[in-house]
C-alpha cells in the first residue's frame, strides 16, 4: 500500500519536475526572443483606412508573409496557412481583443465581439452557442423562409429597390427570428441599433476618433469641450445599447407570457433567468453582427449575377434540371445543387463583408517561422488577400464556381473553411445561420429571377463597374440594374408565398 509520504514525495518530485519545466520554458523563450527578431514591414507614419486590404497585399508581396509594424505592435498576414497556425492551432494566446478605451466609453465590455478574452466572454459566448450551434440552426428556418420569400416579393414589385429589400431582409431576420417580432428599417428601434453599428464601426478603426487616441486624458474634459466629441458619441452609445437590449426582449417576454407567440429569446430568458443580461446582450450582439454582414453578402452575390449572366445561367439550369420550375428551393435541396453551392462560395471568397476580419490580440510572446511576435500584438487576417491567393484559387480575380468542382473536397466542404467568417476560437458565432440565410437568398433567387444590367433610354446597357465600399465594411456601391422575373409561373410562386 502506498502510504502518505511516498505520495508527499512523489507530488514534490512532481512540481519539482514541473518547477524545472517552467523555468526552462521561460529560459528557452528568453533565449528565442534574443536571437529572433520581429518580422519585417515598412515603416509607416499612419496605417492605411481606405482599401487598407489592398495595400496589406502589397505589403505582403513586399516583405513577405508575415508583416510587423512595431510601432502599433501589429502583425498582418495574407496568407490562409499563417492565420491557421497562429490564430487556430494557437488559439490559447491567439484570441483575445484589444478593448480601447473609446470602445469602453461606447459600452463595448458586454458586446462578445469586441470583449477580452476572460471568463465573461465564454460565458457569454457559451449563452451565444447555445441559441446559434449548428445542431440549432433549423429553428430559424421558418423566420429564414418567411424573410427570403418577402425579399423575393419585394424584388416582384420593386425591382429597382434591391438595395432596400435585402435591408430589410437582413435586418428583419435578427428581429424575427430571435424575438418572434416584425421590425423594419424604418422603425425606431432598427434606426437606433444602426447608429449604433456604425459609432462602433468608427470606434472600431484606428483613426476613427483621432484626438481622443493621441490625448486620452481628454477624457477627463466635459464633451463639449473642443475636440471631445467623442464622448458625446459614446455617451449616446452606450445609452441606444441600453435600449436596443431591452425594448425588444421586453415585447418577446410579454408576448410569450400572454400566449400571443414564443421565440428562442424568450424561452431562453424563461428557462434561465440567472443569464438574462447575456441573453439581451445576444439579441443586441446578432442584429450588429448579422445585419451589414448579411446585407454586404446578399449584395454582393446580386452584383455577381448582373456581371457574370453565364454564371447565371448554369446556375439556372441546375436548379431546373434538379428541383423543377414549380417550387421555390427548400434547405433540403441544397446538397443536390452543387453548382449553386458553388456560387455561393465564390461570392463569400471575392466579397468577403469584412476583409480584415477582427484583429486578435496576442497574450504572450511567441515564436514562428524564426520570428518574434511579441505578447499584446494585434494580429490582422487579410481574409481579401488570402481569398485571393493565385497558389490557392488559380484565376483568383475571376467568379468560378467551378473550381469547387473540381477540388478535391468537393463543393459542400465544412463552412469551417470560409474564411470569411474568422479564425479560432473568436472565428463568427452566427455562421451557420448566417451561411443558411445567404444560401437560401442564392438559391431563391436564382430561381426565381433574371439579373442583368439596366438599358437607358436607347436601349443601350449601362455598364456596372463593380465597385465596392472602402472601410471596414465591405459592400457594392449602388449600381443601376435589371431584375425580373424568370417566367409568369415564377412570379405567380413568389407572389403566392405570402400565404406561407
Ligand atoms: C455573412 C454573414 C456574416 C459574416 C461574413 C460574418 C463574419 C464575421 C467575422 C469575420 C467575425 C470575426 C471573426 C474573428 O475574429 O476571427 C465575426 C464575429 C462574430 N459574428 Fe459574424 N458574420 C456574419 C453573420 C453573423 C450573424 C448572422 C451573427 C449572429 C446572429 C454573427 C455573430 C457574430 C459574433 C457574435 C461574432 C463575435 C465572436 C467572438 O468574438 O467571439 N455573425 N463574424
């Protein structure tokens, strides 16, 4: 029998051993931090606002895969390879976020994308898994059909209004499929929740408020001192998170009570009221999450449409040889439409929403490919650039669905591989409604519609160039174009989806 000191010794002897580990961990770290140096970059006064994706790839082809800038203490990468070592085989050191002090002042602790790595963001993560994992997605179906289908009636009577109607998809969706609710762009609570998207946009990106960050002790002067500004912004920040986390939970809880609907929402506040503060921060964290993001994607794939009918086309015949012209596509045909799928992914590997995803900051130092990276470094994923690598996506620049045909993995790969929803542990939390939502946009469309571009008076066709917004967010700028629908059976199917 082993008795008590034999196992006091045997536990010394163990820290002992793990003492000596540590040590010599720490001593060989301290030997590589003095022989490696930090990768190269430029020396830059300023970092790029505008476009900023484009130069990061010049950077790149300049100094390599990996780009330091000492002075902010950043690390750009336009390489898939290198975000998957760094930020998901390294994910224990590779995922917190840098909280600034304006995004503090704009109430960003309790938002899951922009909080520190700590206990409370997997607490609050945790709540956000429970409601948007893969395995819960299908209870947004109804809400995700009933929002495709009012897109698609929209585009029926007002065509040239696209813009507008994948608005009010995107933003409907959140509201509809959480809280049980009909909320549109014009009503208040929408309105106020954009404004508030776009003040975090701006808090957001470095820059964004210029004085504050060279002197923050400004925050110590009243906001209508000059140049203080920003605490006005924030202050109304903070107090439109406030109202936008409660207005519509509050509506969902009454309406569960009086038996007038549920909603996943509800239910979950119901049936765990010790997490009801993380549960309103979810609603608030999906419609700033999901709303531009959905929206660039919808756009996008519109715009791809209208510039590559042949795509189209293909497109067109698949969903006709395989589903018929006498429905609308459903999620279970999805598997069935490979070519479609195809789309789809090339319209989220050319127009990534955000192409520089979020940064993710390091919380120690550490060693790769020779180099240092030290602890605090913020670490940007150039999703555009990697999206666009030619030894990846020969052709990169052109819109081919067909290179998933011919991949080794096939078109229905794990939606884990598009980049376009992140890295690692921080990697989107809404992904698999989201991929659903656009999908299903891709497909009914297709289905049901025309794409094309506009003629003027002479009948002559306005070109569309193609181009996109510039700063964080990435979307087409508006373009005139042509949608009708494909038949008079396919309008009379949209037409006739208001019963569902
Ligand atoms: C096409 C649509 C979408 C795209 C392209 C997208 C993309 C992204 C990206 C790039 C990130 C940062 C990942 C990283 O740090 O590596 C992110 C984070 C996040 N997304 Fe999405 N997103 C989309 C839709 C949604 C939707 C519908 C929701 C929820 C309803 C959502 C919720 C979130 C949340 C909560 C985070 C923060 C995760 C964290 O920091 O732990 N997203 N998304």
């Amino acid at each position: 029998m082993v008795g008590p000191l034999a196992i006091f010794v045997a536990s010394l002897g163990v820290a002992v051993l793990a003492l000596a580990f540590s040590l010599k961990v720490r001593r060989t770290r301290q030997l590589e931090a003095a022989k490696a140096s930090f990768p190269p970059g430029p020396k830059v006064a300023v970092m790029p606002i505008l476009d900023a994706w484009v130069k990061y790839r010049e950077w790149g082809e300049q100094y390599g895969d990996l780009v330091y800038f000492p002075e902010s203490n950043t690390l750009i990468t336009n390489k898939a390879e290198v975000a998957i070592d760094l930020l998901e085989k390294r994910a224990r050191i590779y995922s917190d976020r840098a909280m600034t002090p304006v995004m503090k002042l704009c109430g960003g602790e309790n938002l899951l994308s922009v909080e520190c790595y700590s206990e409370k963001w997997r607490k609050d993560r945790r709540v956000f898994q429970q409601t948007f994992r893969q395995a819960a997605v299908h209870q947004f179906y109804p809400s995700q059909y009933n929002k495709v289908h009012e897109f698609l009636r929209n585009l029926v009577s007002a065509p040239d209004n696209s813009l507008d109607h994948i608005q009010r998809l995107s933003q409907g969706l959140v509201y509809k499929s959480l809280y049980g609710l009909e909320i549109g762009p014009e009503d208040d609570i929408a309105r106020k929740a954009v404004s508030c998207v776009e003040a975090f946009a701006r808090a957001l990106l470095s820059g964004g408020f210029p004085t504050y960050e060279m002197f923050p002790w400004l925050v110590y002067l009243p906001s209508w001192f000059p140049g203080c500004n920003f605490k006005r912004i924030a202050s109304r920040c903070g107090r439109v998170i406030e109202e936008i986390d409660t207005v519509p939970f509050d509506i969902a809880m009454t309406n569960l009570k009086n038996g007038v609907c549920s909603s996943p929402i509800a239910e979950l506040a119901s049936s765990r009221p010790e997490d009801v503060k993380e549960i309103k921060a979810m609603g608030t964290m999906s419609f700033i999450a999901a709303s531009d993001t959905t929206m660039s994607s919808i756009s996008s794939f519109l715009l791809a449409m209208c510039m590559h009918p042949e795509v189209q086309a293909k497109a067109q015949e698949e969903i006709d040889r395989v589903i018929g012209r006498d429905r609308l596509p459903t999620f279970e045909d999805r598997r069935s439409l490979p070519y479609v799928e195809g789309v789809y992914r090339e319209v989220m590997r050319l127009d990534p929403p955000i192409p520089l995803g979020f940064p993710h900051l390091s919380t120690e130092d550490d060693f790769y490919r020779g180099y240092h990276i030290p602890k605090g470094c913020s670490v940007v994923a150039n999703i555009w650039a990697m999206n666009r690598d030619p030894n990846v996506y020969p052709d990169p620049d052109a819109f081919k669905p067909e290179r998933y045909m011919n991949s080794p993995n096939g078109p229905f790969e794990s939606i884990d591989n598009i980049y376009a929803y992140g890295f690692g542990r921080r990697v989107c939390a809404g992904r698999y409604m989201a991929d659903n939502t656009v999908w299903l946009a891709v497909a009914s469309v297709l289905a049901s519609f025309n794409l094309g571009k506009a003629k003027d008076e002479n009948g002559n066709e306005i070109p569309i160039t193609g181009e996109m917004t510039d700063l964080f967010f990435r979307h087409p700028r508006p373009y005139k174009s042509s949608i009708t629908p494909r038949s008079h059976l396919a309008e009379d199917l949209v037409l006739a989806t208001v019963e569902a």
